[in-house]
C-alpha cells in the first residue's frame, strides 16, 4: 500500500523488498482520531480447490461496543484496523482496496431511513479522509471496487424503503467526478430490477451481475470504453455473481448449482474455471482477486439459525481461515497486490465494523 509516509515494514513482492511502515500508519489513524478497534478482520468445469489444505488463524483482540477502543494488533503476518466512518458507527462495510491503499466502502445498513452512503477512504484513514461518493439523485449508493486509476464501481438505488430487499439497484462507474449508469441489455430482468457492479480493473472492464424474473443471477463483463457486455459462465451454474476481476482478466465470484450448493470460483484468462469450496462448509463465496492470484471471500458453516460466516484467504490452493474473536460473522471482500486485505464483521454490540488488515 502506498502512503504520503514512508513505511518500514519491508516486503517481499515477487522478489523485491518494499518498504512499507505498517507502525506509522497506526500511529497516524490513531492520532487522527479515525475509529480503531484492531485486532480483528471481518464481515458482507475446471479444476476444483475443494478440501485443499486449509489453515484456521484466530485473531488476537477484544470487539466491543459502538465506540471501540484504540488499540492495534498483529496477527498471522497482519496487522488489523477496524475503520468506521463516524457519520455511522453502527454499520460499515469495507469491499476493495486498491494499490495505491485506497478503499472502497460505504456505511448505512440500508433499512429504512438508514440509507447507504458511499465513500472511498484514503491513508492515513482519519476521519477527514472519507471521501463521499454517491451517484447524482440516488437515496442509497455502495462503492464495491475501484482500480489504480481512479475508477470506482457500485451500484446505486433511487428508494429507501421498509424492506431493502424491494429496493431497485443500478450498477455504476465513476472517473474524475462524472458517473455512468450501467444495466445490462436484458427485457428478464427482476421486478424491481437489480443490477450490479463489483469490481473493476486497470483496463477499464467491470464485472457484475444482473437478477432475472425468476430471482437467479447471470454474471457480466463491461467494457468502460465502449460500453460492451459480454456474460460469465461456470458450467453446472444456475446462479452466477461476477464479483471481481484482476489486471490478467482472471475473475472471481460464486455460483449456485442445480442441487443449491453455493460454492466459489475462479475463471481463469484462459477460460478454465477453479472451483472453491472450503471443506464442510454449507456454502463458500469468493469476493476478491490480486494480480497474484490471491483470492478472499466467506465461508459459512451450519444452516439456518446455527450458521456461522468465516472469512478466507485462498493462495497456492490452500485456504487460511481468518474469524475476529468475539464476531458473530466475519468476511474478507478485497484484496490488492500487496496482500492488504479489507472486510467487515460483526461485533458483540450487533455493530457492522469495516477493516483493514496489512500483511
């Protein structure tokens, strides 16, 4: 992650050492008054990764309540930031962090009369660097991705009613403050529609998804230049979510088979498909994809009431679970190239914490 400060911290990036200053960045979020909480991370054909080596990381730390004490941790190579914009500290999510260490994110749980609220937050993550992002006339936005470029994706929704289910979605991409609806060319679409964009990288394609009448998901690609679609297959899928897509145009997101299993994926850029399930999990969704082919997302074990969401890394074919002590779900949704990972979870409060976690 790159920063106004220089960092110390070195790093081994495909056989180079950068300098980095993980300790400084805590100092400074701190002395800014940004909400931390550390010690945590959390939670929103081919060739399968199913039952692939797996390692469990507890991390170390306390979750409290809404105003979470200042304090700072390390763990399995991490040290870990909960950052909440303080217009909201009830509910924020975390989604994409890119190279230059900015994040994607919003606050508001989207109920009724608590709208989301888009924003891209920079370092040294003080409160005065939430930066508003919402498109023009909307009641609720999420910014879901953004690239090294300054683009950013999300969607958008012009209600904010009493079931946020029953809320239309719009995708969008945004550059130098001008915005761009986008909604896939379809007359199936879900009543009310739902289309959005997850991702996006530095040649300018999204990724998303698109719901049809029937409720099912159909992933996409889109070309920013140009405006062209094309669809996201996974064999065996009846359900498709598009959620991200690195620099080589590897994708990654989840599918639903005919028997219901949710499992995640990734399609590689020559057309193979890797199928990741994390073994005796009830469903596993991939949110995340680095350059190097890192992948994060969630895991759930149990159903119904006694449901628990994990969140994962994926790299080399082994998953590493990463859960906040204390969290009733955790999940990690990005991932950049130098391994800084965000995501959000839940807190012993019921709070919806954002994270930051830098290897």
């Amino acid at each position: 992650m790159k920063n106004a400060q220089q960092r110390t911290l070195g790093r081994l990036i495909r056989g180079g050492t950068r300098p980095r200053t993980a300790a400084k960045l805590l100092a400074g979020a701190l002395a800014s008054t940004a909400v931390l909480a550390a010690a945590g991370c959390s939670a929103f054909g081919g060739t399968s990764a199913a039952g692939g080596g797996t390692e469990n990381v507890s991390l170390s730390g306390s979750a409290t309540s809404n105003a979470a004490p200042i304090a700072n941790g390390k763990v399995a190579g991490y040290q870990v930031l909960t950052l909440n914009d303080q217009r909201d500290i009830t509910f924020n999510q975390l989604l994409g962090i890119n190279n230059e260490g900015a994040i994607a994110g919003y606050f508001g749980s989207g109920n009724a009369g608590h709208p989301n609220k888009g924003y891209v937050l920079t370092p040294p993550f003080a409160q005065g660097d939430f930066g508003n992002e919402n498109f023009p006339g909307s009641m609720q936005t999420q910014v879901t991705g953004l690239n090294d470029l300054g683009v950013t994706v999300g969607f958008f929704s012009t209600q904010n009613g009493a079931t946020p289910a029953d809320d239309n979605n719009f995708g969008f991409w945004s550059a130098r403050g001008r915005f761009h609806k986008v909604d896939f060319p379809t007359r199936n679409n879900a009543n009310p529609p739902v289309n959005q964009l997850l991702g996006v990288n530095n040649s300018g394609v999204a990724v998303g998804f698109y719901n049809d009448s029937k409720g099912n998901s159909h992933g996409y690609t889109y070309r920013l230049n140009g405006g062209w679609f094309r669809s996201v297959t996974v064999r065996g899928a009846t359900s498709l979510t598009a959620a991200a897509i690195n620099n080589a145009g590897a994708i990654a997101g989840f599918y639903t088979n005919a028997a219901g299993t949710v499992d995640g994926f990734v399609k590689w850029q020559n057309g193979r498909v890797a199928t990741l399930a994390v073994r005796g999990a009830s469903m596993t969704q991939a949110f995340g994809i680095n350059d190097r082919g890192e992948v994060v997302g969630t895991y759930s074990t149990g159903t119904g009431d006694n449901a628990v969401t994990h969140g994962f890394t994926w790299a080399n074919g082994k998953f590493t679970t990463v859960d906040y002590p204390a969290a009733s779900s955790t999940a990690l949704n990005g991932v950049n190239d130098e391994g800084d990972i965000v995501g959000f979870y839940t807190d012993a409060a019921g709070n919806t914490d954002g994270f930051v976690g830098l290897p």
